[in-house]
C-alpha cells in the first residue's frame, strides 16, 4: 500500500517507474497524460518549450510513444496550469475555458475499453467532463466521464442513434477532496467505479459501433467545447481492450498514488 503524502523520494521514483508499475497483463493499447513525469509536459503545443511548475501547459506528451496520442491546446488562454502542492504534482483547470485536446483516438463504441481518471472537482454549480471521447463527425457518439451538478460522478455512453447511456453514482461525493473514478465496458456491460469500489449497477445496453477518434481532458469536445472542469487532474490512463478486475485495480491505485490516495 502507498501512504497519503507521499515523499518527494517516492513521488519521483512513481515519476519514473511508470508505466512499469503497472501490471504486464493489461491490454497494451492504452495511454495516458500522467502530469508527475513533468518531462513529458510542455508550454507550447509544439513542444518545444518544457513546462515549469506554476506555469501553463500546452502539451502532455503520452507515454506511448510508438503510438501515441499526445495532448495538447495551442490557444494561451485555454492552457491549464501545472501545480505542485504537498509533493503532489498535477494540472489546474479553471472551469472557464481551459482543456487539452487529443486526436486520432482509435477507439469504437464496440471495443472493450477504459478509463482511469484521478481528479479533484472543486465545483459542482456546473457539469464538469473530465474526459471524453467522441466521433468528430456526429454529435451522437461519445463516451464520457462527468462529475455533475448533482455532486455524482457519472460514465455516459451515448449510442450512433444519439440515445444516452447514464450510468451515475448511487452516492454522491463532495468537493476538495481527491477521487479515483474508473469506467469500463467489457462487451455491452458497462461499469462505473469511486476509489475502487463500484459506485452504480452496470448497464448493459449496446453503446453502438461508431469511430470515436477526438478526445478532450478538461472538458467536452463537442463543436462548441462546454462543460469545462473547475478543478485538478492528477492521472488519466485510458485504453482499449479487455481488462481484468486485478488489472484495472492495479491501474486505479496507481492513479490514487498521484494523488495521494491509499487504495
């Protein structure tokens, strides 16, 4: 187990041991913005310019690098921050206008995939999206992580028809306090998970088939960006591919390290 407040020690060799913490049997296919490994970040877009603490960041770079699928946002005042506090390192959105974007996502809505996010909300007067993907050429298809206004953490679907998949927590969750926020589909049964635990019953509707091949962190990706997220993200691993209840554990306290959880 990792201990709430991790050391400077500690938190460097989480740095750079990832992706190797993690499991060799999850599904190879998946990536990730982890803004500890800070030489992965940049100012620019472009990056060119590495990133310093309480500075902007315009690019995260995936650990992937024979396929990966980097983040970034080219326009200054839509750049959130990178932070360092209490030997915890991560990315500070504003709520207003900040996001990073990601393209050629190779995801479909009939693949098994999943997503690990680790993120502090610090507002629930509006929807935050602290992940989605989508298909760029219709508004229908998506998946999506949300915490809501209603103070609940929810994995939305939706289907090629346009029809919404909502799977919400039963339980809501409070503000300032840091979460592991895990969503997964193995064939049509689609799950959601708080800290570990699971946190709603599974659904078990067909999401669809469509190429989902944009993303976003930070906010939605839709042709007008809304939902944006007023607060921080230590940790997003997503993938494709069918992952086990060990693996995807394994992935989610690796996220709750970053974040100085214990789970």
């Amino acid at each position: 187990m990792l201990a709430v407040g991790l050391g400077n020690g500690l938190q460097y060799a989480l740095q750079q041991a990832f992706p190797a913490m993690l499991p060799p049997s999850i599904p190879s296919d998946f990536h990730s913005v982890i803004p500890s490994q800070i030489n992965t970040l940049y100012l620019d877009s472009a990056g060119t310019t590495a990133a310093s603490v309480d500075g902007l960041v315009g690019r995260a770079n995936d650990w992937n690098t024979t396929g990966a699928i980097n983040a970034t946002q080219g326009t200054t005042g839509n750049k959130p921050t990178l932070r360092r506090v209490n030997n915890l390192t991560y990315l500070q959105f504003d709520g207003t206008t900040d996001y990073l974007s990601l393209s050629a996502v190779p995801f479909q809505m009939s693949d098994d995939h999943w997503v690990v996010v680790c993120a502090k909300p610090l507002s629930f007067a509006a929807t935050n999206d602290f992940f989605t993907l989508r298909n760029s050429a219709s508004a229908n298809a998506l998946i999506c992580l949300r915490y809501d206004s209603d103070q609940k953490f929810k994995a939305l679907w939706r289907d090629d028809a346009g029809s919404l998949l909502n799977v919400p927590s039963t339980l809501t969750y409070a503000i300032n306090t840091a979460y592991v926020v895990s969503v997964r589909k193995v064939s049509n049964v689609k799950s959601l998970r708080v800290n570990g635990v699971s946190a709603a019953p599974t659904d078990s509707s067909a999401p669809g088939v469509s190429t989902l091949n944009t993303a976003s962190i930070g906010a939605s990706n839709s042709t007008t960006v809304t939902n944006f997220v007023n607060g921080t993200i230590y940790a997003v691993i997503y993938g494709k591919g069918t992952i086990s209840d060990a693996d995807l554990a394994a992935v989610e306290r690796y996220a709750g390290s970053l974040g100085g959880l214990s789970l």
